[in-house]
C-alpha cells in the first residue's frame, strides 16, 4: 500500500503528510475516530469491528489499517489525545504569573477539554467494564496522576500545604465529575432525579466554573502571598 490516506467521505480525502506538517493525516484520523465512536455507541465496543467501521467511511479495511491497526489502537488514541490536550494545557499554565486570573483560566481551559471530550467519556463509562480489562484501561489513572499533580501545582504554587494542594485536586475532580455527569446528549434518569431539566453548555460551564473557583479563591490568594514575601526577602534579585 502507498502512503497516501484512507479516502474518507465528507472532504476528508487528503494525502497523509501535507506540505509543511501533516496536517490532512490528523483530519482523517479525526474522522475515524469519530465514526467509530458513533458505531461504539450504537453496537457496543465489543460488537463493532473493524470492517464495520471501514464499511461507514467508505474505505477498505487495508486503508483503515494504515492508521489504526486494531479497535484497541482506536481506544488508545482517545486517551493519547485527551492527555496531549492536558499537557498543552499544563505548559502553558507554567509560563503564566500565579495568581487567581491563571487559576480561573486554567480551569476555564480544562472545562473547555472536559466538554469537548464528552462524548469520549461517555463511550468510556458504557463500556468500562471491557476498557478497564484492557492494558490501556488498567493504567489510565495512573497517566492522569501525574497530570493532575502538575495542574494542581500550576494552581497552588510548588511549595503549597496539603490543604491546598487537596482543594485544587477537589475542583479539577469537580469540573470533570460534574461535567460528565451532567453533559448528557439523551435524558437519563440519574440526571433527572436531580435536576428538574438539563442545563445548556452554556449555563453548566458557569456553574462548574464558579465552583471550581470557590474551591481555588482561598488557595490562589495563599500561593499569590506566598510568591510576593519570597520576592521581599533580603538579597532576593527580582526576575525581568
């Protein structure tokens, strides 16, 4: 097989490394992922395969196995790029001056990806019984551990208290517990014995930001405290 990508329908057809980047390769591996995410959704996981999502592109198998060897590899994929998004997310939050507007901005980003990967997330819950027996599955929060250190260190500062540092945890566990559990495309009856009627994107990312950021005022404040009386102390040289 040459290296050209799969040919996909919907204007997806491009060669798989474009002048400059590789660009049109992402937009086709972006269109497989989100077929087999429909077909994930009304099979099962376990019922889909491989030819089945080749069939709903319109591409041979052989031309899908070029990006994605396996369903597992497909599933990974999922994780790879939520945790890319996350590690962007983290670099930048490491060049910003601490205090609360970059705490309210980092968390205003991480809601952004949680939405975003809503229906990702979903797929994972309706089939964690399956994902979690997988390799993948078994280590996925010990990726996130990581991660989800350094976004709290990103909030809090490197030398703040165990209360700090739990409060910051508590509010990115917040924004994607109640994004997930909230977000729902189709009612739910978990959902509506809560809430009366859903709430928008809109209104959700509101309410989960201002909760997020209640649990953060007080951290922010202290590790903002902190970074200015460690600018004051004798024969401390100000960074420019």
């Amino acid at each position: 097989m040459d290296h050209e990508a799969a040919e996909l329908p919907g204007g997806a057809s491009q060669p798989a490394r474009a002048p400059g980047g590789g660009r049109a390769r992402g937009d086709t591996r972006e269109r497989i992922q989100s077929v087999a995410l429909e077909l994930f959704a009304e099979h099962g996981y376990q019922q889909t395969s491989l030819r089945e999502i080749a069939e709903r592109l319109g591409v041979t198998k052989a031309a899908l196995y070029y990006h994605f060897k396996s369903k597992e590899d497909i599933v990974r994929s999922f994780t790879e790029d939520y945790f890319g998004r996350l590690d962007t997310l983290i670099a930048w939050g490491r060049e910003q001056p601490p205090g609360a507007q970059t705490a309210r901005e980092l968390l205003d980003r991480y809601i952004t990806i949680v939405m975003e990967s809503g229906e990702v997330f979903r797929f994972l819950e309706r089939n964690q019984a399956t994902i979690h027996g997988t390799e993948d599955g078994k280590h996925r929060f010990t990726q996130f551990r990581p991660r989800l250190a350094a976004l709290t260190e990103v909030i809090t500062g490197p030398d703040a208290s165990p209360r700090s540092r739990i409060r910051s945890a508590a509010a990115i566990f917040a924004v994607s517990t109640s994004c997930m559990f909230f977000m729902k495309d189709v009612p739910d009856a978990d959902t509506d014995a809560v809430l009366p009627a859903p709430p928008t994107q809109e209104e959700l990312r509101a309410i989960v930001l201002e909760i997020a950021t209640d649990l953060t005022s007080g951290v922010v404040r202290l590790a903002t405290c902190v970074v200015r009386l460690a600018t004051r102390r004798p024969g401390h040289t100000p960074q420019t």
